[in-house]
C-alpha cells in the first residue's frame, strides 16, 4: 500500500501562485505520480503527472504553460507549481500515485 499525503492548498487571487507538494510513504512507488482536481459539481480531471519509469512529464492542456509538475530522484514526492491562477483552477486537488493510490485530496481556492 501506499499512502499519501498533500500539502500547500489554500486562498490565492487570480494571477497568483500556489505550490502543492504530495509525499508518499508505505510501500515504494513504481511508476506514476501526479495530480487530478474536482471542482464543485464537476467531474475529477487529469492535472498533470510524471512517469518515473520515462521520466516524462504531461499535462492537461488547460494547464500547460502555467503549472508545472516535478519530482525527487527517490520518487517519494512530487510537487505542482502553479502560476497565473485562474478562477477556474478552483477545486479540490487530489494525488495519484500508480494509477491506483489517491490522496486525501486538498483544497485551492482562486478569488478575483
């Protein structure tokens, strides 16, 4: 099993930055880590996610140019630095690791 925990959520304007971190523990992570968000009365959707055994990165194309994912070598953490925040970035943000292990998920709030 693996568990994870999130961090860095909160209030942020438009315009401003967030940095979100996701740390895993128990058991190894083998491939993937990344993140998917849930706004209020819509669907969870892909974020963005790094692929440990390429070294890749992919993002969602709402999202590209303004966030960007990244990792430590020991595939512990992963981390999402997000800039020029909209108000639709608004969600709860969730990590994923595997494909199979979520987090708690973690709010992000974006006010004009």
């Amino acid at each position: 099993q693996v568990q994870l925990a999130e961090s860095g959520g909160g209030l942020v304007q438009t315009g401003g930055s967030l940095r979100l971190s996701c740390t895993a523990s128990g058991r190894a992570v083998r491939r993937t880590m990344g993140w998917w968000r849930q706004a209020p009365g819509k669907e969870r959707e892909f974020v963005a996610t790094i692929k440990w055994y390429d070294d890749t990165t992919v993002y969602n194309d709402s999202v590209k140019g303004r966030f960007t994912i990244s990792g430590d070598g020991a595939k512990r953490s992963v981390h999402l630095q997000m800039n020029s925040l909209k108000l639709e970035d608004t969600g709860v943000y969730y990590c994923l690791a595997d494909q199979i292990y979520w987090g708690q998920g973690i709010q992000v709030t974006v006010s004009s």
